[in-house]
C-alpha cells in the first residue's frame, strides 16, 4: 500500500491497536495521546504523540511500538515526535477509556474543571465496588500516574490514574 492511498481514518484504526505498556486495556486512542496525523505523498506517515506525564519512562517503548504497529497495518514508513505545543491532561481520556480503567480496577480520574486541588482526590469511587467511603493512602502508585487507595467499604486496596491539566 503507498502513502497515497493511505487516510488518516487507517491511521487512527492501526492506533487503536497500541496499547499502554502500564495499562494493557488503554490504547494510546484510549488516552488522548495522539495529536495528529501528517500524510504526505513521498514522505514517512507523520504521528504527533504526547506523554501522559513528562517523565514517563514508557515514552520511547511507545513511540517504537507507534511506529511498529502502524508501519505493519499499513506498509509505509513511520515517523514519531513528542508534539512539544500541546500537554496532556486527563480530560483527554475518552468515556471508552474510563470505563476499561475501571473494569480493570483502576479509579478514573474525575472531569476537571478549573485548577486541579488537593481534595479532588479525597473519596474517590472505588472501582470495585462503587463506594466514595475511601481515602487516600498516597499520592504515589506504582507509576508517576497513579496514587493509592483504600475502600472502607470493601477493604480494598485500589490505584487511581490521577487527574491532571
């Protein structure tokens, strides 16, 4: 298949298909991770990608995997950058992948609107059984992204992907 031929819809259905190497159920799709497509006649398939956090030691497993996902779907040369203009935040997330965060039991990060506070991260819902009888254990998971909590209500440990702007 030439690039020519090649849409920017084909792009995104072989993103779907790049999983988060710390949350196997999240697509970069999934995460908002994607800011664009750049389809040129001649030249590699351009993908603008950012991080979920800047220090995310995964970024460079994520660009080899963008790369190597998308050059095999589609049969054209692939070139990846770190789009330095946009920053993520968590508003990002689509509805799909709150849900699979969730399934997966990790907490979604809330719907921000205006400045992220402390408290936003007090009685966050428990992922397994739905109870805001929680509090926070730390602000730091296993991953730069995430922070620990516990249910009072079912007595479980759970990480929330922390909200962010």
């Amino acid at each position: 298949m030439m690039s020519a031929t090649i849409t920017q819809e084909d792009v995104y259905h072989a993103l779907e298909q790049v999983m988060d190497p710390e949350i196997p159920v999240l697509s970069v799709i999934d995460l908002g991770m994607i800011t664009g497509v750049e389809i040129t006649e001649g030249q590699p398939v351009l993908v603008r990608m950012i991080p979920t956090f800047a220090a995310c030691p995964a970024v460079s497993y994520i660009k080899d995997n963008i790369r190597t996902v998308v050059e095999k779907a589609l049969g054209v040369a692939v070139t990846v950058e770190i789009d330095k203009q946009v920053h993520w935040e968590s508003n990002r997330m689509t509805a799909t992948a709150k849900e699979k965060l969730k399934n997966f039991g990790i907490a979604p990060p809330p719907v921000l609107e205006g400045d992220v506070r402390p408290e936003i991260m007090l009685n966050t819902p428990c992922p397994h059984c739905g109870s805001e009888h929680t509090y926070l254990r730390s602000p730091f998971g296993s991953t730069l992204c995430r922070a620990i909590h516990y249910c009072k209500s079912c007595g479980q440990v759970f990480e929330q992907f922390k909200p962010l702007e």
